[in-house]
C-alpha cells in the first residue's frame, strides 16, 4: 500500500495536459477578444470614411460655389459703383443683390443648358481635382432664386435645393441630403462710407466662404430620399 500510495506514474502528464488546456482557452480567448476588437475598428473606419467621403463630395462642391460668389460679386459690385451717383444707399442695395443674383441665375441656367439637367450640370463642374467626387452626387431637386422677409427686409438668396450625395465605403454607405444657399456679401452702400480707400479695404476683409453654407443638413445611413421627408424648402423661403 506504501508503494501504490507513493506511485505517481502519469501525474507529469496530467498536469501537462491541465496546464495545456488553461493556456489553449486563455489563447483562444485572447484572440476572440482581439479579433473582435478589429472588427469593431474595421466597422467603424468604414463607418467614418463613408461619411467623410460623402462630406468631402459636398465641401468641394462648395469651394466651386465661392467662386461663384466672388464672380458674381464682382459683376454686381462693378455695375453698382458705375450707377452709383444714380440712386440712393437703399437702391444701391437693392441693385446690387438684383445683379447678384441675376449673374448667379445665368451661371447656372447656361451650365443646365450645356449638360441637359441640373444633375449634370452639378457634376460638370466639379473637374480636375473635384472630379474624382463627381459620382458621389445622384440628385439635386432645384436651383434658384429664393426670398425671405426678415424684419421687414427682404433678403434673397440662390440656392441648389435637394443635394443629394452617397458615398460607399467597404460594407457601410452613407446618405447625406442638404440645400446650399449662396448670398451676397453684406456691403455699406452709404456715400459716407463710400471712397476709394475704404473701398480696397472692405474688399480685402469678404470672406467669400461666409457667404456658402448649408441649409437643412441631414445625415442618413439608407437612402430615404423617396419618403417625401426631404422635399422641404425650410429655411430657404419662397421661389421667384
């Protein structure tokens, strides 16, 4: 009995084959962890890159629109300082948003004219460098001139109305929806205020940027364009 009780044949491997087993489920678990963890980080780089590429489609289309706002400042700012001595501050002002405005309606009916639709025309302009994000843009509703009455001024604004871009990135695509309103720099048309000098100088303080922005932005993970829940002019006011 002595003997059987100090026999530890076998005992080696037993405690090899334990010790094998716990380090096989902390491995096995270890690795779930980390396997899920990329996953998650997978996920969610798709996730934000859909997203930034559907927002750097947009920012680019805005950049091209400063430029239509300094064009068409330009002309409206040119026509008015040559009819100046013709009208009052008030008309001034009104002369101006109108050339404004006409010079960005023309922009755009000429460029719909030479691609055939508004989506066309949109997408024409984004050449070169913008051109890769061209795709990313599948509808835009409208374009025109638009008017609200604040504090019983009324301010109009050109707006593209219902641009909507898609951009897909791995499993994940995402959906972004907004209007962009283009308005005219803000200008004190008074004779007072009104000379050489301090016309140079206002004309290097416009932050023509200021003047593009984003109106009904919205963020979707589906397209729900055809709900209806979109086609809204909210903020944008009445078409002329």
């Amino acid at each position: 009995m002595k003997r059987l009780k100090l026999n530890n044949k076998g005992a080696a491997l037993i405690s090899v084959l334990v010790i094998t087993t716990f380090i096989t489920i902390l491995a096995t678990t270890m690795l779930y962890v980390a396997a899920t963890n990329f996953q998650q980080k997978q996920t969610d780089y798709q996730n934000k890159q859909s997203f930034y590429g559907a927002e750097k489609a947009l920012d680019e289309l805005k950049s091209i629109l400063v430029k239509d706002v300094q064009t068409a400042y330009v002309e409206a700012y040119n026509k008015t300082t040559r009819n100046f001595l013709r009208m009052d501050a008030a008309q001034r002002e009104a002369y101006f948003q109108d050339v404004f405005m006409d010079t960005l309606k023309k922009t755009w009916d000429s460029r719909v004219a030479s691609s055939g639709d508004l989506l066309g025309a949109v997408k024409s302009v984004m050449t070169g460098a913008y051109a890769a994000e061209a795709d990313s843009f599948y509808k835009v509703m409208d374009y025109g001139i638009y008017e609200t009455t604040d504090s019983g001024q009324t301010l109009q604004k050109f707006a593209l109305r219902g641009v909507q871009v898609k951009y897909t990135e791995g499993n994940f695509t995402t959906f972004l929806y907004t209007d962009i309103c283009l308005e005219p720099p803000a200008m004190d048309w008074s004779a007072e205020s009104f000379s050489t000098s301090t016309e140079l100088v206002e004309r290097e303080k416009i932050a023509f940027t200021d003047y593009v922005s984003y109106v009904n932005w919205r963020k979707a993970d589906y397209d729900d364009s055809n709900d209806g829940i979109y086609d809204s002019i909210d903020g944008l006011g009445t078409k002329k």
